[in-house]
C-alpha cells in the first residue's frame, strides 16, 4: 500500500491482493491512528465476504468474481488495545447490479483508493454492548472505555 | 447522538429510534452550521422512505425492514431560518442487494457513523428552483439568499 | 458549476446538463489541483455509461433513463500534463435498484453536489500499468512520474 497526509488527513492505495481490513488495521496501528472516519473508497475486489445482521448475527454472503468497489466508507476506533475497522462495502458485479452491507473481508483487486479523515488527540472506542451482541462505535470513551 | 469535532469537520453517532432528518436539522440548528457536506455515513436503518424524482414529484417507496446502510451522503444548507438537510442514501435489505435515493426519512436501528465537513464563515443556501419545483444548492447566495 | 473552498477542501455544484467528467478536469485545471479524493456527491444524471472490468477492458452499460446518484467517489490526479478523473458512481433508477460501476460518462440531470479534498503541494500520479492495460493511481511519483 501508499499512504500520504496531508496534516489529518490520508490518502490511501492498497495494491492487487491486500487483504482489505487486516492492511488498514496494521496502518492505523503503525500510525497511530486512534479516531478516524474512512470517508470514500473506489477500486475493485477479488473476493469479498458481506454481511447483513440478521438480529442476532452477521448472515455472510461471498463475492467470488471480481467486482468494481463503488463505495466504502466506516470508522477507525481502538479496542482491547488494538484498532477496531468497521466498514461497510459496495460492489458491482458484471451485470451492474450493486451488493452490498457490512464487510467481513475482501482482498483487492486492481486497487483501492481510500480517503481518510482522522481527528488527532483523540480515541474513538468500539465496546461491546452486550444487549445487542455488538461493538459500536463510541465517540467520547472515558478513560476506561 | 454523539458529535465531536476536530475544526471544521464532525464526526457523528446517531442512535437507535433517531429520526435521521430531524436529528441533522437540530445537530446543524445547535452547531449553527451553515454550509457543510456531509461525506459519508454507515450503519442501519429501522425503516426509511426513498425517492425518485419522476420529474415532477419523489415518488416515493418504503423500506419497511432492517437495511444496512452503505452509503449516505448529501449537504447542509439553511433555507427559510432554517437547516435544510439534503441527503442520499443507498441500503442493503436481506438479500444484499441495494437499493436507494433520495432520503425522504429513516430511522436508525443500531446506529449511523457520519462524517460532515463544514465551510465556516459561509451560508449555502437552498432556494425553491419554481422552474422545476424544487429546491436546489447554492454555494453563493448573495444577501436575500 | 459554483465551487467554493475552504482551504484545501473544496465543495462543487455541477448544473443541468454539464458533463461530468470534463467539467470535473476542467475545474482541477484551472484550480491547479494535482492531488484530490473526490469524497462525496449526490444529484442525479440524465444519462451515463458505466463500466465493469472484465481483466481486458471497460465493459459498459449505458444508463438512458434519469437516475438519482447516490455514491459519487474517486481521486483526481495528472497524467501526461493533464487531469486525470478516476470516479466510481452508484446510481438508482426508477425501481430504487442501485447500478453502478467504473464511470465512462455521465451528463448531470438536476445537479451534483460534490466535495473534493486536496494535498496541496503533491501530485498524484496516474500512469499507465502496461501489464494490465489501465492507469493506475500513484500517491508518490518520482520527478519523472
């Protein structure tokens, strides 16, 4: 991958083959990036899983052919003293049609041009909320959060 | 909903039940933002109404199960004293497919992460366009705008 | 089309008719702009072509009916002394059902509300990856780039 910044700002290329979320979570933790909103995202995929909770889980379906990445947007947060990805995904296959919901996992195709917009000084968490079964997205943690 | 900021760009949670339009208007009404682009925002969506513009009017159509949303983006302006939220979602129900528009409502069911930049110092207005019977984005309006 | 910045960002609004693409390398040359994330935009087009990479070539599909365009993303960057656009577009028609894709062309229906982040002081790169026939996006090109 390319990363450049312009002050909290990133622009990102991921390459053919990158395993989508495991190649931003090591980039926000060689950065440091601790609150960050993924804001766009366009290039292709090989394969991709998505998800759609059901209510009590993420149903998954497979992208197995290779499919034009249309948007892709989310959140960097920290959790468990790691960074927590959460991006959801849309893709077109060769009839045009678009798929699309939460990503489970995806390796690039051609490439991935992503911008990011992080907010410095800042730790965005993603505790689990047990009522739900899910991380969510929490803005101002406390100091224990 | 939370909202933090870093400058002139927010980030924002909205929360289970919150009403998506509303709760904008009232966020930008607090916040006194004027002109901002709201860049990207994902989550899910209770229930929501989409439109397309035949022409003459948003026909409408109702999404009356859970969606993912992944896509949502538009712009701030003020109107009449007011915040005038404009905004397009695109959303993926059970069967992954996605479907979309213009945002007539939503009401969120986990959460929506969005993202907003704003341009201080500046108004962006959005007058009724009586030609098309629409109101329509304007980055410069003068004095009476 | 209005444009107006703040800093390096930017938020556009392209008007009936215009043609996306051209208007789009039009505006970043005469802004001077070398590095860019086209992050968001919303509107609608009256007619498009998009594309899907079939590993030779941009498959297209051509949109002849208005349609709402609810993801509009992509990098802007210079190639052989000129702009170069890359953007990917969602689009629904009148059924709701999203398509989308690479886009070839597309000429602006209502409007489109855009917002661009520029690197002010980079260039980004896009040059021809003769092993796969496309030209790809290069956030550090050397002199020669």
């Amino acid at each position: 991958m390319q990363a450049v910044r312009d002050g909290s700002r990133w622009m990102l290329r991921l390459d053919p083959g990158e395993d989508v979320l495991p190649t931003l979570a090591e980039f926000a933790r060689r950065e440091d990036l601790r609150a960050a909103a993924i804001v766009s995202g366009i290039g292709s995929v090989n394969r991709a899983k998505i998800g759609y909770w059901d209510g009590s889980e993420y149903r998954p379906r497979e992208l197995t052919v290779p499919h034009e990445v249309v948007g892709f947007s989310g959140s960097i947060a920290w959790a468990d003293g790691a960074p927590s990805i959460h991006a959801h995904i849309a893709a077109a296959g060769p009839d045009y049609q678009l798929v699309g919901g939460h990503l489970l996992s995806a390796t690039i195709g051609i490439l991935l041009e992503a911008s990011i917009d992080s907010f410095p000084g800042r730790t965005f968490g993603r505790p689990l909320l047990e009522s739900i079964g899910l991380r969510m997205l929490d803005l101002e943690p406390g100091p224990a959060g």
